[in-house]
C-alpha cells in the first residue's frame, strides 16, 4: 500500500481553565476536521504534499475560529497583518510573505511567490503588489475581523487609554 | 497560526503556515511563521515541520530547522528531534511552543508544552485523529 500522510495544527497556547469554552472547541473541532479532509483527499487521489497542505491551510484561514486569514488577530492599529510560508521538501524551493493586508488567502500568495516570482519572500506593500498582479483575492479589512477579535481590540484599546488617564 | 505538513504518494514533502499574528502586535512585526527555519521548514532527505506558539521564541531558535538537523544529522526519531527542539536552551528560550512533524516514512510527531494545541492528522486510510487538550 502507497504511504501518504497529513498532520494539521490550529495554534498552541496556554489558557485559563475556562477560558476556552465547549462551543468554541466544537467549532474548532470541526474545522480541523474540515481542514485535514480537504488536505488529506488531495493526497488519497493521488495529488502532490504542496497542494495538500496549501489545500489544508487554506481551509483554516477562510475559518474565522482560527488565527489566520479571516480571524487574525489584529494590530495595535486594528488591521489584519499576516504572514505565510509553504516550502517544497522535494526541492528545497520556498515561498513566504509577511505584513500583508487585503489578501483573502496569504498561503496562496506566498504558493505564487514560490511558483511565480524569482524571490523567496516578500514583504508588506512588495507582497500586496505581487498577489495584484497574480490576480488574486483581495478582500476589505472587515472581512478579515470577528465580533471575537473586535472585542479583543477594543479591551486593549480601552486598557491604553485608561492607562493614559491622568497625564497631560 | 495554522499550519500542515504532508507526505504524498510519491514520497515528497511539504509543509505551510499562515498566520494572524498576535493580538495587538505592533505594525510591521514578524515571528516565525513566514520565516524559512524559524517555523517552517521541509526536506525530503529529513522532514517537514511547522511551528505554533510565542513567534519571537520559535524564531530565535530557528527551531523548525533545528528538529529537521536533529533529524538529519543526529539521526534522533522525528518525536525525539521535536522534544529535544522544544526543550532548546530552556532557560533562554522560554514560551509556548508546538510543533507538527512528518517524515518520508510516514511518522507523524506532534509535541508541545502548552495545556492547548489544535491538532489533527491521518495516515493513510487509517481513522483521522483530531484533539485540543493535552
């Protein structure tokens, strides 16, 4: 029988008992099982690791339970600055980008940076650029926040300015 | 973070991360994730590894890199090569950290020293495995 295999991960960190509620994890639940399936049929008929685990990450990133593409957390300014990075073990030949805005599915740039540009890594506007040309996906900042990450935003904006209280 | 790593029937790997960042980071910063060694790395003749956890952490480790080394140089087990990557130079490299590996036989390694890692994988035809908690 042909060996073939998929591994996924949605984040590590260490949280509060609590934190993480029972909804939250189901809904986590299901959309690592969505992810490994997408990546994980690519390979079952035949297909190569590269597109699986594109196919895999891009599935997490239209997910708005997960930190990337729609979901990312947001800056100090409240944007959605991601990055992304998909290398070939065959061929050693790497894609990655990082600072980007706009861009609906940052794995799918940094797959064009490896297969499309002379470069490894492009970086903010420079990426922005590369992924119009490809024709790409863009979409508006609102789609990239969630009622979670808003939520988040506002706290740390609110902790700042409490913190300015008092001073001239 | 999000990440994948696979091995295909022809015996190749590859590996992908993509990231939010973290919550209100500053403009213009970047972790591991896109960095080629810091939290991802793939090669047939090692493995393919993609990180999760503090960005700064896994980049000043260089430690997808450092597990495919282990592996290829060392001749350490995938999960070996993870636990020995995820305990480097403990007392400087504090954070959370998790990792998912594979290599050309099939092995799959996922190890982390936080109470919360999302994960899955399937071999094959076999069930698919998917958990959060530790």
């Amino acid at each position: 029988m042909t060996l073939y295999a998929i591994a996924i991960h949605g984040g590590a960190l260490t949280m509060k008992p609590g934190e993480l509620s029972e909804e939250e994890a189901a809904f986590q639940r299901v959309g690592l099982g969505k992810a490994l399936h997408a990546g994980w049929l690519i390979l079952n008929r035949g297909g190569t690791a590269l597109d699986a685990v594109e196919a895999a990450v891009r599935s997490l990133e239209d997910n708005p339970h997960f930190n990337a593409g729609r979901g990312s957390s947001l800056t100090r300014q409240g944007e959605a600055e991601m990055d992304a990075a998909i290398m070939d073990g065959r061929t050693l030949q790497a894609g990655a980008v990082t600072g980007v805005r706009y861009v609906q599915h940052p794995i799918g740039l940094a797959r064009a940076v490896l297969e499309r540009s002379p470069h490894a890594f492009l970086a903010g506007d420079g990426a922005l650029e590369f992924a119009l040309a490809c024709g790409l996906p863009l979409a508006a900042p609102s789609y990239f926040q969630t009622d979670k990450t808003r939520q988040q935003w506002l706290a740390l904006a609110q902790q700042e300015s409490n913190q300015l209280a008092g001073h001239d | 973070t999000v990440g994948a790593v696979a091995l295909d029937q022809a015996g190749n790997l590859a590996v992908a991360t993509s990231t939010g960042g973290i919550e209100g980071q500053a403009k213009g910063r970047v972790g591991d994730s896109p960095v080629l060694g810091g939290g991802t790395y793939a090669s047939n003749d090692s493995c393919a590894v993609s990180c999760t956890g503090d960005g700064e952490v896994i980049l000043r480790g260089a430690l997808a890199h450092e597990v495919c080394a282990l592996v290829k140089y060392q001749g350490l087990p995938l999960a070996e090569a993870c636990q020995a990557a995820l305990r480097l130079h403990d007392d400087k490299l504090k954070g959370d950290k998790g990792f998912i590996a594979l290599d050309p036989q099939g092995r799959v390694a996922i190890e982390f020293n936080t109470n919360v890692m999302r994960r899955a994988y399937r071999v094959g035809e076999a069930a698919p495995y998917i958990a959060i908690y530790q």
